[in-house]
C-alpha cells in the first residue's frame, strides 16, 4: 500500500490563485522522489482554501521531499500569503484509478 495525504490550507483573500501557482511550480521533480499523485484543487464556493491530495511510495519518500531545495523555497514564497490554518490526513491507499 502506499502513503497517501490530504491536507487543506487557507489563504489571505485574493492570494488562492498566486499560492496555487506556486504549489503547482513545485511539483517539478517529485515523481523521481517517489511521489505518484500530486493534485491540487479548489472550488468555485470558496476562494480561500486549497486542497492538496498526494500518493506517495512511501511515508519516507513524502517527509524527504519536504527538505528538498525546490519544496522548502516554494513554501517560503506561500506562506506570507497563507492563514495559518491547516488541515492534514495520513491515509493509507489501497486502490484507485490513476494509483
């Protein structure tokens, strides 16, 4: 089974789009680093909070990517623009299209 997580962030008003950029900047790279899905979304309702959903070979893999050059400078560009509130789930993926 592989690791999988799903998180949400909010965002300063007007400032969805620019951290949806560089979130989408960012992945450059992860599928060499074990990751297998990275998709980021919002909705038409909301237009503060972004969705993150990614699968990753294993939990290993994920936490490595977080101190890679690349993740650790677009984290820095966001994070003026973020809320500061998050939300995270660990889950285990058992199965899918596109996994």
């Amino acid at each position: 089974m592989s690791y999988g997580y799903i998180g949400s962030m909010k965002t300063k008003p007007g400032h969805r789009d620019d951290v949806v950029n560089i979130l989408l900047t960012a992945v450059e790279g992860l599928r060499q680093v074990g990751c297998d899905l990275y998709v980021v979304s919002v909705s038409d309702t909301d237009d503060v909070t972004i969705w993150v959903s990614e699968v990753w070979q294993s939990k290993e893999m994920h936490d490595a990517s977080l101190g890679l050059p690349e993740t650790k400078a677009a984290i820095s560009q966001a994070m003026p623009m973020l809320t500061g509130e998050f939300t995270s789930q660990e889950v285990l993926v058992v199965g899918g299209l596109g996994v």
